[in-house]
C-alpha cells in the first residue's frame, strides 16, 4: 500500500551547515514503514521514499523514468548483488536506490533515476534536500 503524506503543515525548511543545501521535514520516520514506498511533495516536486528495515532510508524521483507515471513509491524493494533495489510496478526494470542507476533495462535503453539526499535528525524527523539532483551518484 502507498500512503501519500501530507507535508504541507510539516514541511519547513531547516538550515544547513554545507552552503547551498536546503534541508525539508518530510516526516517522522515513524511515519514509514520498512520495505514500502510512500509518496511526498516537496516544493511541487513529487518524491518516492523508502525506509529500509536497517533504518536507512532513500528518496528518488516519483516519476517512472521509463513511462513518466508517478508510480515509483509503488515499487517492490529488494536487493541485487549486495545492492538495495527498487522494481518499477509499470515495466518491472530495476533501480539501485542509492545511486538511481537501472540494474535490468528489460530491454530498454539505459535510464536513470534521480536521487536525493536524506537525513535524519535526533529527534526523528526525516529530511530531504531537493537542491542536489543526484542522478548516478552514491547518495551514502
């Protein structure tokens, strides 16, 4: 199940010591559950999250890089040769969610999604930083 989050009361902007980067409370990250997508907009921008069992979590692009439909909260997480994985639900092509690179194309030519930094604060709000598109990039 995808649950959509409402950020419009809990997203603020919170500074930051690297120049240029500015941070976005997304949730708590009680608010996510291990190995499922939810669905946030920050800034107009539509976002997929993803809190792994071992408390890291991801945030890429919602958009399907493949389809262009907002679907990518919806994928299967997984893993790939020691890799944490998400499986597209629209043509089942696999993404390593640190870096965004497509593992399995099934077929198609090679596409990217797009990742974005995420920490997490000491009091267990979940922040992301839209400012650094970090497209093919490890993100950890």
């Amino acid at each position: 199940m995808t649950i959509a989050l409402d950020t419009r009361s809990a997203t603020r902007e919170r500074p930051s010591e690297d120049a240029g980067q500015h941070w976005i409370a997304v949730c708590p990250l009680d608010a996510l559950h291990p190995e499922r997508g939810v669905a946030a907009i920050l800034d107009g921008t539509q976002i997929a999250l993803f809190r792994l069992r071992d408390e890291r979590v991801f945030a890429v692009q919602q958009a399907d890089p493949y389809s262009g439909s907002q679907v990518m909260s919806r994928g299967l997480v997984g893993s790939r040769s020691g890799r944490v994985t998400v499986a597209s639900p629209m043509f089942k092509q696999i993404f390593d969610l640190a870096t965004g690179e497509c593992l399995d194309t099934v077929g198609k030519d090679a596409r990217t999604l797009t990742t974005y930094p995420v920490r997490i604060d000491d009091d267990g709000t979940v922040l992301v930083d839209l400012s650094l598109r970090l497209e093919g990039r490890q993100t950890r």
